[in-house]
C-alpha cells in the first residue's frame, strides 16, 4: 500500500493527529504547560506552511499542464 504524502500533508486531521500525539507524550513526560503550548503552536504553523506550498505547487502543476495541452492543441491545427 503506497500512501499519499501530498493529501497526508494537506489534511488538517493528520496535523491535528499529530498535535494531539505529540501533546499527549509531552504531558505523560511532566513537559510544562508553556512549553506544551509552544510546540503545538510551532506544529501547527508548520501544518499550514506545508500545506500552503503543496497546495500551491498543486496549482502551478496544473496550470503548467492546461499550458501545455493548449499549446499541443495549437501545434496540431
């Protein structure tokens, strides 16, 4: 089974998975609260970074493509 590291990445429960496990250990390890807060906020932000750049090269991907099916179109008529 392959998995899709571009829609793990982009989905907003896996990051929400990931903060919460992450939260989860930091507590059973006796982290304090600040601490805990912080990592989850550097976690998240990482989640909308990472999504935002595989979602934009998504789009420029696409846009590349349509580009070049038109130009295609083009040189056969």
């Amino acid at each position: 089974m392959k998995i899709n590291w571009k829609q793990k990445l982009t989905s907003r429960k896996f990051w929400a998975a990931v903060t919460g496990f992450v939260t989860a250990i930091m507590v059973a390890f006796g982290a304090n609260d600040l601490t805990i807060e912080q990592v989850a906020s550097v976690i998240s932000a990482s989640a909308v970074l990472i999504a935002y750049i595989i979602g934009e090269g998504m789009v420029d991907a696409a846009r590349a493509g349509s580009q070049t099916k038109g130009e295609d179109e083009q040189n056969e008529h």
